[in-house]
C-alpha cells in the first residue's frame, strides 16, 4: 500500500507503549485470521507434472491463458485422449486473485514485460518513445493480469470474419459459443428477463458486475454522458455496445475469475490430463512432410522433448505465437533467413496484421466531492479479508464505460471510453502521468496537486493500422520486435480526433460544470501552437501520446488465403499437418470491445472444431448456411 503525504500523521507516531501482552494476543489473532484469508482467496495448485524427454500425448497445448486454459479443459473431457498443457510461467500469485491489485503485477516476474519497438515516427513523448505491452505469464496468461472487463463484440465484428471467407464462424455460431462459456451470477441484471435469455447461465466463465465503493461519482458520469447524448443501458452488451454504463467483470465474490480458476483449476486431477508449469517451450517439431509431432521444453534448467500423436496446439498469445512459429521455421522466408532459420513453411502472414485498441488519454481537472479517507481505505482491507468486500473486490480503475459513433444512427461503435479516476495529490494520479515525457509529465503533475483528475481514456475500435512481429533474433528467450504502427492510417487520425472532440463536450454539462472541470493541456512543443481542443490540436498530440489498452490481436490472423493468413477457419496452419494455433491472434480483425471475452470464446469454439474433426461432437458446417 502507498502512504501518501497527506497520511494521518498520528499513525506515523511510534507505538512502543506499556502493555500487558493482551492486546498482541488479540493482534496475533487478527494476523493469524488475515492470513488464512489469503488462503481462501487464492486456488490450490498442485505441484508440475512429472513429464520426462520422450513422453507422448495426443495433443500438447503450449501456453495456459485466457484461450489455453479452455482447449486443455474442453480436450481432456474426451478420457481417451491425453493432453499435456504446458505454461512457460507458474501459479497466480495472490495479487492476481484480489482484483484491486490489477495493475501491481505489471514489471513482476508473471509479466512478459513486452515494449513496442521506437521508430522515431510516433509515440514521440512516451517515456523511450515506445508503449509499454504487459501480458500475463502464469496459468491464466493474461486472464489473471488484465483488468477483467467483460463484453462480447457485436454481430458485425463476426460478419466480417465470416466474409472473409471463415465459414465457420458466423455470428450466429460465435454467439452460441459465448453463451456456453458464461455463467451470469449478477442477481439484479438476472431480474430482466431480456438480460437472462442474453447471457448464459450455466458456463465456466463466471461474470458478475463489481460491486464499487464510489458509486455517487459514477451517477455523475454517466449523468453528463447521458447530457452529451449517449443513453445510460443497464447492460451495453444487451444495447450492442451503443451508450453508456458499467461492465460486466470476469470476478466473482471480490476474486479474479481468470481462466486458471474457471476452466482449469478443477481439471488437475484428471487422469488423462498433465499440467507442466514453468516450462518454457522453445520450438514445434516439424518432420520432412511438416507434420508437427511435438514441442522442444526448456524445463528444469534442460532441453526436453515431447510427443504429440494427434496434434500440437499453440496457445501462446499474440506475440509468442507468431514468435514461435517463426523459431520453428513457419514464417516468411526473407525473415527467417535473415535471422539464420532454417525456413520449413514459407507463411508470410505470420507476425503481420497486428491489430490493438490504441489508447489517448483525455484528461479532465476538476474538485469532486471526497466520498472517501484514508481510515475508511485501511478499514476497508480488514473488510477485505472478513467478506471480500471493500474497495480491494474491485479493480483499480472503475468501469464506467461509454460506446459510441460518429454516425448517430450507427447501429455499433465506433469508439469506446474508460474512465479513471485519481484523487488530487495521490501518488495514482502522479503515476498516470509519468508514462510522459517532459515537460508533459510535470505540468500534469502540477495539476494533480490541486485537483481530482478524470481521465476519459479514448480508443478507437476498428483501427485501419497494421503492425507487426519480428524475431530479433533465433534465442528463443530474446523479446520480439513489436512494431505497433498505431494511427499510421490517416483514416484512424481522423476518426480518433473526431471522436475524442465528441467527447470533449462532456466538459460542458452539469456535473463537471459543478466542479469546475477544465480539459488539461499536453505541454508539449511541437503542439502547442495549437488552440486547446481544436482539431489540429489532437492531429498533432495524439500520435505523440498514444498508449495501448492491451488488445493485441491478429498476428495469425484466419483465413482461406496462404499468401495472408496464418490458419484456415478450423484453425489449422496453412501448409502444416497436425498443428492449430487457437488464442487471440487468430482473430482476422479485432472485436469492438475489450478481448478476453472474445478469445475465451475462440478457446471454446477451437476445442470443438477438434472434437468435431476427431468425430467426437457432430460437425456444425451447416450451422451458417
Ligand atoms: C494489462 C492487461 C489488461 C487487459 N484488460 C482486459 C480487460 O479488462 N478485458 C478484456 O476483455 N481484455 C483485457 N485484456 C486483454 C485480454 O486479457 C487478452 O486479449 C487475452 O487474455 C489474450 O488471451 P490469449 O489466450 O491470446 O493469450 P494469454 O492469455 O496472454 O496467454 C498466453 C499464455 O501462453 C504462455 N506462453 C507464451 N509463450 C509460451 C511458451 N513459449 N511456452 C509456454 N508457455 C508460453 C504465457 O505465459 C501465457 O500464459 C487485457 C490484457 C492485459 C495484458
């Protein structure tokens, strides 16, 4: 916990005071009980499996994230088959599992700790002109580092993959697997018996909506996005993602829901399942016919091999994904050679068609009322440990969200908004800003000493920029090249300047009119001859600044065409027997919403494309027709 300056000073006094033991018994007590509580909070692991160099399996998962964690529990339901699911990090520590804790896992060993590649070209005043990409490295992958919202994408995001040529993945189908994978447990929204017959209510996934400590200001906010036009919805989902409320989370009872929890802690015991953590997987076996037949692990400080007879499924995330393939020689031929890799599959698309949510932050000044202190904040974590209520049982950044287009009569978004909210002279708002450069950072830092900030953080949905993923070198364990290219497509300067001046006009309604809210400037040179919040303004900031929201997606991106795509629509790889790639970087285009729910979905709807391929489960082919 950060002790602020403006920390009640008798708690700093010293406590050395005559006593006769009782009060440390009953201190002793209260820590025993604190602690126990830590138990109930997280899972129980048991230890990695025993795994030796030769084992054989019929399919081998590599990486147990948000999409992993599913395909290892949908496979190993079939008892004939064996399943090894191996993870390159370990268990969830117990700030994954406490949802306030989201961002502390960032620069800790169950982050990869990716940055964007400097080009010079943009994020010019970003801290080492690059952005920041953290993703989760243990048994929920980035499921148990992200900040848990949850929505699913609207039809349209769907109807382009299937235009594309993916006939197994209308919306209609892509649905039906969303709602298999959800059990709705908010009993207010179950009340609405449209909400009810939207969501499933029997899946792993559970979803609940958070239960927030500051709701007045929340009222506030979406009173002044109603006044700007956007309609307050009791669920976005149900209102597809057009208008303005809270979201849906991935947390049940103040705990993460990660993946690691819903879909894999309660397969540990099954017999025809192994679980190999902290097993970092090097490269795909190919043979001369490029059948894979099984992985190189670097576990226990040696290099081992193990078999798959069926199949190889790679589940490694949108930046270890394309990498290892291209460590296995599946990739583009220039490349690989230029990095002394034997090429086995000339498949140009690996690493291309990278997609993410950019992320401008919009930051508002103003004096809200204070709705909490520091006594209440510190009561609030024995709350915690009591009944997981409190401010620890939501994430840190609220989720208040808004949706919306250009085109009023847009029948799904175009840009999306998160709120963040700091309190004036917190070392929380000091951090927000200290992503930027100087003098960006301290005159922001100045304002934070005098008031509360709101920061609207802008993304654009469907950008038109690409980006890519290069090896740096043929080590496995040397970070890839990420070159994000964000808003290089004029088409994305255009529609995000548009639409942040959209919601600039939230500044002149009422509640922020009440507490005197004004936009803050970005100090920033080469901007500032610029009329605050005029179009040339936000032309010139925004690739300045722009960060990420942490979407990456589309670096194996599906589709019918080798010369493209990476894996045709039953996730196969192109030119590549007996191995898939199901994660979030099939995805051909990104979603219009945040993408742990979609990928969740893609794990669901993978497993079964399996199933059906082995004659487990009837093939859905006709399902789109
Ligand atoms: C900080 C952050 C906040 C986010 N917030 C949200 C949010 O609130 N809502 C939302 O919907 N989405 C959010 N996202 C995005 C969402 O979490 C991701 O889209 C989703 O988790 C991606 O799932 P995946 O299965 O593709 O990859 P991951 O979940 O990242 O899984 C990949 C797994 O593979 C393992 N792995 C990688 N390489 C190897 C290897 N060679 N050998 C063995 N194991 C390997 C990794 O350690 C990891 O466990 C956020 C993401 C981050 C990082």
């Amino acid at each position: 916990m950060n002790v602020d300056s403006n920390f009640p000073i008798h708690l700093k006094d010293s406590c050395t005071k005559p006593t006769t033991g009782d009060i440390f018994q009953d201190l002793l007590s209260t820590f025993h009980f604190m602690v126990a509580s830590t138990c109930l909070v997280s899972d129980k692991w048991e230890p990695s499996a025993d795994i030796k160099d030769g084992d054989t399996f019929n399919f081998i998962i590599v990486g147990a994230g948000s999409a992993g964690c599913v395909v290892a529990n949908r496979l190993s339901e079939v008892k004939k088959w064996k399943v090894l699911l191996i993870e390159a990090g370990g268990d969830p520590p117990i700030e994954s599992y406490v949802p306030h804790y989201d961002q502390h896992l960032f620069g800790t060993d169950s982050d990869w700790q990716y940055k964007t590649t400097p080009t010079g070209k943009r994020n010019c005043a970003n801290v080492g002109e690059s952005v920041n990409w953290p993703r989760g490295k243990m048994l929920g992958g980035s499921s148990g580092i992200n900040s848990m919202i949850y929505f699913r994408g609207v039809a349209n995001d769907f109807k382009k993959w299937f235009d594309l040529g993916n006939k197994e993945w209308c919306p209609d189908i892509v649905f039906k697997y969303f709602k298999k994978l959800e059990s709705l447990q908010d009993q207010k929204l179950l009340k609405n018996p449209q909400i009810r017959d939207l969501y499933g209510l029997n899946g792993p996934q559970v979803i609940n909506t958070f239960n927030w400590t500051d709701e007045k200001v929340f009222e506030n906010v979406f009173n002044s996005f109603n006044q700007i036009g956007l309609q307050i919805q009791e669920d976005l989902q149900l209102a597809n993602l057009l208008g303005a409320g809270l979201s849906r989370d991935t947390a049940y009872n103040g705990r993460r829901a990660s993946t690691a929890t819903t879909y894999l802690s309660q397969i540990q015991h099954r017999e025809n399942f192994k679980l190999m953590k902290n097993a970092f997987v090097v490269k795909i076996l190919l043979d001369d016919n490029s059948k894979a037949y099984g992985v190189v692990v670097k576990y226990k400080g040696e290099e081992i091999k193990v078999f798959a007879s069926n199949e190889v499924i790679i589940s490694a995330g949108s930046i270890n994904s394309p990498q290892l393939l291209m460590l296995s020689g599946i990739g583009e031929k220039k490349h690989l050679e230029s990095k002394n890799i034997d090429c086995k599959v000339d498949l140009p698309g690996v690493g291309k068609n990278l997609q993410d949510h950019i992320i401008i932050n919009v930051p508002v000044f103003g004096r809200k009322s204070r709705s909490e202190n520091y006594i209440d904040k510190y009561l609030d974590v024995g709350r915690y440990t009591y009944n997981r209520t409190g401010y620890l049982a939501h994430s840190s950044a609220p989720h208040v969200i808004a949706f919306y287009s250009r085109n009023k009569n847009a029948t799904y978004p175009e840009f999306q908004v998160h709120l963040d909210i700091a309190d004036k002279n917190s070392s929380y708002a000091r951090s927000i800003f200290s992503i930027f450069k100087e003098p960006i950072n301290q005159s922001f830092c100045e304002l934070t000493e005098k008031y509360d900030s709101f920061i609207f953080r802008f993304n654009l949905l469907q950008p038109r920029s690409y980006g890519n993923i290069y090896l740096n070198t043929s080590n496995p364990f040397n970070h890839p090249l990420i070159y994000a290219n964000y808003l290089d497509d004029e088409r994305d300067i255009e529609a995000t300047v548009e639409g942040i001046r959209m919601l600039t006009a939230i500044i002149d309604t009422d509640y922020f009119k009440s507490i005197n809210a004004f936009l803050g400037r970005y100090n920033w040179p080469k901007c500032n001859e610029y009329k605050l919040n005029s179009y040339d303004y936000w032309k010139c900031i925004s690739p300045e600044v722009t960060v990420t929201i942490y979407h990456p997606v589309g670096t194996c991106a599906m589709g019918p065409d080798s010369s493209s795509a990476v894996v045709d629509s039953r996730l196969r790889v192109h030119h590549v027997k007996g191995l898939r790639v199901i994660d979030a970087s099939i995805m051909p285009n990104i979603t219009s919403c945040n993408t742990n729910g979609p990928t969740i979905m893609i794990g669901e709807r993978g497993s079964d494309l399996i199933k059906e391929d082995y004659g487990i489960v009837e093939r859905t082919e006709d399902f789109c027709l």
